[in-house]
C-alpha cells in the first residue's frame, strides 16, 4: 500500500492557504512508496473521476512497484487538509 505522508518540506509549519505551485495547479497529497521509500505526489485533478469506494493502483517511478492506496484515502486525505486550511 501506498503511504500518505506529511510533505517534509512544511513539517514544522502551522496549516496556511497554499498556492500551489506545481504543474496543474490544482493541491495534491503527498505519497512515499513502502518498497524503496521513493517520495512522490497525486493531484486532486489526477483522482477527480475516481469513485470513493475504489482502490487506486500506481507504479512507483524509483522501484516500479505497483502499489495500492485503499477505497476513500485520497478523498479523506484532501478533506483533512482542507479542514486543517492549507487548501480551499
């Protein structure tokens, strides 16, 4: 399974609206691959159309690893950070 993780880059800073800087613009959630520990990210574009009750599958791009993020994490990982306002 994929692990959501706390972007390293903003751990010892209090929750503020972000403007979001990378390619499509829209927040994304920050993810480590548990095989070889690799960071990557999933944009909320990216997971838009994905049912909550589905699993989502990705390869790692360090390892190629095909891994797993379980039924409604994405939509409650972007929910929290939402709630905690580092995004609208």
């Amino acid at each position: 399974m994929w692990v959501l993780v706390p972007n390293p880059a903003y751990a010892d800073r209090e929750p503020e609206k972000l403007s979001v800087a990378c390619h499509d613009g829209t927040p994304f959630l920050t993810t480590q691959c548990p095989l070889c520990g690799a960071y990557g990210h999933w944009h909320e574009s990216q997971l838009a159309g994905v049912p909550r009750d589905a699993e989502i599958a990705s390869q790692c791009h360090s390892c190629d690893g095909v891994l797993l993020l379980p039924p409604g994490a994405a939509h409650d990982a972007f929910a929290q950070l939402r709630a905690d306002g580092w995004i609208e």
